[in-house]
C-alpha cells in the first residue's frame, strides 16, 4: 500500500512513518522542506514537496498514493488562530479534495478528543455534541474540517475515517512535560482526568483504520484504559504542589477528559498495548 503521511516531522509523524515502514508500507511524506525530513528518508520514506497552504502542490503528492494518513495540524498552544484554522481546517479540506480527485482510496484524518465539551453525564462518545463555534480555534478548527471531510464522504463517496486522539505521550516525547506548566495556567483542576494514549497505540490505531473495510464514514475515539488525575500527572515529576491551588473547591465534572473508546474496540479489535501511563513508566516507555 502507498501512503502519503502529512505531519511526518511532527511528534505524531515522527514516531508514525517508521513503525509504518517497518511494517512494510511504501510511505511518502508530504514536506515544505525536503531537508528536514531527511532522517525519514534515510530509513526508507520518500519526501514529497509540498504544503497545504498552496492547494495547487496537493494534486501531484496525492498521485498514485492509496490511501492519506493526515496529521499536519497546529495545536492549541499556539496564538495563530488564522494559521490554526487555515491549517486545520481549510488546509485537511484540499487535502482530501485533491485525494479525492485523485483516486485515492483512503483518508485517514486524526482530530483531536479537545473538541468535546463537558456536561456530557458519561465518557464522551463519538455521537456526543460538539460545538464549532467553541472559541478555542484548535477544537473548532478541528470539528469544521470532520465536518467537512464527513460531507464528502456522504455526498461523494470518499472514503474517509476520522480518529479522535487522546493526549499523545511516550517514545521520549516531550509533551507532558510541556503540557504540566500549562496546567497552573488554565487554573485545571487536581481532579479532572486526562485521557491518554501512546504512540504506539496511536500507531496501532490509525493501521487499523488503514486495513479494516467498512469504516467510511466514521469517527472514532482512541486512549488507553486508565484516564489519570491531572494530579496524578504532576506528581509523576514532583510538580503536583506547585500546579494546583489548595482551596479549588469539589471536581465539578468527573468524566471531563474521558471518552469512551469501545467503538474503535468492537470495529476493529483494538486493544491498548499500554493500557496506562503507569504500565508506559514501568516499562520505560515514556
């Protein structure tokens, strides 16, 4: 299978491309600077100029690909919410236009379990309400390009297959020590659980959707089995003090940040292979 990856410099991509190849998958990645995908192409990936901000270099890096996994995105710690959007949402929208145009047979998109909200009573679940004019342009972002990408699936035909991914962690990735300082900062509370799921699951993840038949159309949740406290997180590197304020009061919302991943289990047969950031620590997985 041929397989165009956006992203494939990021933190997802990055850890992403090679487990693909070694499973054998032929794999370009979709680059605005050929150079800086050069570790990739030493261990077997193609590099394929091009950028989502200029619709007219899709058409050619699509060509002859089978399926497109897309996690190029801009997240929410950055400020550019005009970049954000025109990433997230107008840039995945010509990517999928132009796949769509070409042939393609496939279309991963990887959003994001940030576009759900609170009050839900229950784990979120994929069918749960979500608000696109949620002023963070991350979320929004995201919920417009699913929306949009869902549309051509239903008007089209293009198959399309949409992964909510929990907070991403592990093989030396540096976002959990990036998120924590953030944590005082958005005053989040000891209590509130944060959904999480490492690389390798997420790689497991998204070769599922690759490989499984029938799944157009359709969104799915992924984390592992163990959603930890926030406090929980910090103390893991003694921070838990300094983070939370004494006096915040009773948790308002307990299954805020938990979703529920049992439709990706009973569609596809996934299983977490790190079933929790604990079993990630244990094994020296982080």
């Amino acid at each position: 299978m041929k397989i165009l990856v956006t992203g494939a410099t990021g933190k997802v991509g990055s850890r992403l491309v090679p487990r693909l190849l070694a499973k054998g998958y032929d794999v370009s990645v979709l680059v605005r600077d050929a150079d800086k995908a050069s570790p990739l192409v030493k261990i077997g990936a193609k590099a394929v100029t091009g950028d989502l901000y200029v619709p007219a270099t899709l058409p050619p890096a699509v060509d002859g690909m089978d399926a497109v996994i897309h996690l190029a995105a801009l997240f929410r710690t950055f400020t550019d919410n005009e970049g954000i959007i025109k990433t997230n949402r107008e840039g995945s929208i010509a990517l999928a236009q132009a796949a769509l145009e070409a042939g393609v047979k496939r279309f991963v998109f990887t959003s994001t379990s940030n576009v759900y909200g609170t009050g839900y009573g229950r784990p979120a679940r994929e069918d749960e309400k979500v608000d696109i004019n949620d002023p963070r342009a991350y979320s929004s972002s995201k919920i417009a390009a699913e929306q949009e990408l869902i549309a051509l699936q239903q008007n089209q035909g293009f198959d399309v297959r949409i992964l909510r991914l929990g907070f991403v962690y592990g093989d030396k990735d540096p976002h959990i020590e990036e998120i924590i300082p953030l944590l005082k900062k958005m005053k989040a509370h000891s209590g509130s659980r944060m959904h999480m799921v490492h690389h390798l699951d997420v790689a497991q993840a998204v070769m599922l959707l690759l490989n499984t038949e029938g799944l157009d159309g359709e969104i799915f949740n992924v984390g592992d089995d163990a959603p930890i406290t926030l406090y929980e997180l910090a103390d893991s590197f003694g921070k838990a003090a300094e983070t939370f304020d004494e006096g915040e009061g009773p948790l308002k919302d307990p299954f805020q940040g938990v979703q529920d991943i049992s439709k990706l289990r009973s569609r596809t047969g996934f299983r977490p292979l790190v079933s929790s950031y604990y079993t990630a620590r244990d094994l020296d997985l982080l």
